[in-house]
C-alpha cells in the first residue's frame, strides 16, 4: 500500500471517518495511488458514515475494476449489507452467492445471509444461516444477537432467545443494536420494566434507527397502559369495589 494513503487510513482505523474521507478526497488524481485503492478505502469511509448511495458509487468500482481477493471478498460483503439496507435484496443474493461460490464462507457470510432472509421474511432460513454462522464461531456477537432477535420475535423459545442475546450485550455493553434486543426479548417475555430499561439505552446511544425507536415506543406505550390499568385497579379496590 502506498505511504501516500498512510494518514487516511490512520484517521479510518481511528473511527474518524469525516476526516479521513476529507484526505482521500484530497489525494491528487496524478499521484502514485491506484484508483481502486482509492475507491475501496472513500467506499469504506462513506459506508461507515451511512451514505448508502456514495458508498455503492466506489465500491462498485473496485469490485468492477480487481481481481478476485479479500479485499474484493469485502466489498462484496459489505455491498450485500448495504443492498439489504437500502431494500436491493436481489443484489445481495447475488453478491452473497459469489462469496460462497468463491469458497468464502466466512461467519459475517452466513450472518449476512440470514439478514437477508429476515428482511425477506424467511424466518426458517434466518435461523439456519445464523446457527450456522454460530457452527463456525460459537462466540460471534453478530450471530448470537441475530439468532437470539430472530427467535425472540416469532415468539420461539424466549429463554434460548434471552441467553444468545445476553451473551452478545456481554461482548459490548454500549451496541445499539444489542441493547434494543436485550429490550425486545425481555417485552417478549412480559417483563416491561426490564425491556424500558434497555431499550431506553438504545435509544439514547442511536435514535436514527427506525426499528429501535417503534420498539421503544412500543414499550413504552405498554408500560403506560399497564401502569393506568393498575391504578384503575387501585382506586376501584379504594372506594370499596371488589375485583
């Protein structure tokens, strides 16, 4: 890798994604750098940044423009979970299948898949891709989070649900994403309290996210109904009534 893209990727490997995609923007169009190492690493920056669209611009161009490599293996993998975000299902299925057929099966590939079966509400499948993510790694935050969120809304064995999830939020206290599942299995299970607490959390570390704020809300609008009827209970108990 050339010493010209040096900063830039300390900035990316720091988390400062604004600033190190403000360098590799800079980087001169006549230098030493290749256009596909340019790309890859402003593709990086704009998907961590969540702009979906500018992302898919320079990713698209190392996967057209390379040879077959981990690096090209990880554009795929990240092009798959931004068509899943962004409602491209087809074209995740499509670059997911290249993984695999080029023998990348990868944890994160599996995980992927099993994204993508959700969003297309395959709950069978869902669970299959991420059980077999947790064959290859029985430890993988991801899988174990996914697995544990999948089951937790059809409803499927609550307590397995509770156990793959806390073993994810024990990974990393602080994930949006684990926290609004800690919240989703406890609302599962009835214990409203719990589930406020969490997904409270959630909400507070990334309130741009849709599916953690409806559940919050979701939430909270149970636990005020549920308080209300108690103390309908308790002023009726209070005037003599009988219950």
């Amino acid at each position: 890798m050339s010493n010209v893209l040096k900063e830039g990727i300390t900035l990316y490997r720091s988390s400062k994604y604004e600033d190190a995609l403000a360098f590799f923007l800079s980087v001169p169009s006549d230098s030493s750098v290749s256009s596909t190492d340019l790309a890859y690493y402003i593709g990086l920056c704009y998907a961590r940044m969540q702009k979906y669209d500018e992302a898919l611009l320079y990713l698209e161009q190392v996967i057209t423009g390379g040879d077959e490599n981990d690096r090209m293996n990880q554009c795929r993998l990240i092009l798959s979970v931004i068509y899943s975000l962004t409602g491209r299902t087809r074209l995740a299925d499509f670059e997911l299948k290249k993984l695999l057929e080029g023998g990348y099966q990868t944890e994160a590939v599996f995980c992927a898949l099993a994204y993508v079966a959700w969003i297309q509400k395959k709950t069978e499948a869902a669970v299959s891709y991420y059980e077999k993510a947790l064959d290859i790694n029985s430890e993988y935050p991801t899988a174990l989070n996914g697995l544990g969120y999948v089951l937790a809304c059809s409803g499927k064995d609550l307590t397995k649900a509770l156990s793959l999830c806390k073993k994810a939020y024990d990974f990393d206290h602080e994930c949006p994403a684990f926290l609004d599942s800690m919240g989703w299995v406890y609302y599962q299970l009835g214990l409203l309290k719990e589930a406020k607490q969490y997904s409270k959390r959630a909400k507070d570390k990334d309130s741009s996210n849709a599916e953690i704020i409806e559940h919050y809300r979701l939430i909270h609008s149970q636990q005020t109904t549920q308080r209300d009827e108690n103390g309908s209970a308790a002023r009726g108990t209070g005037r003599g009534g009988v219950r």
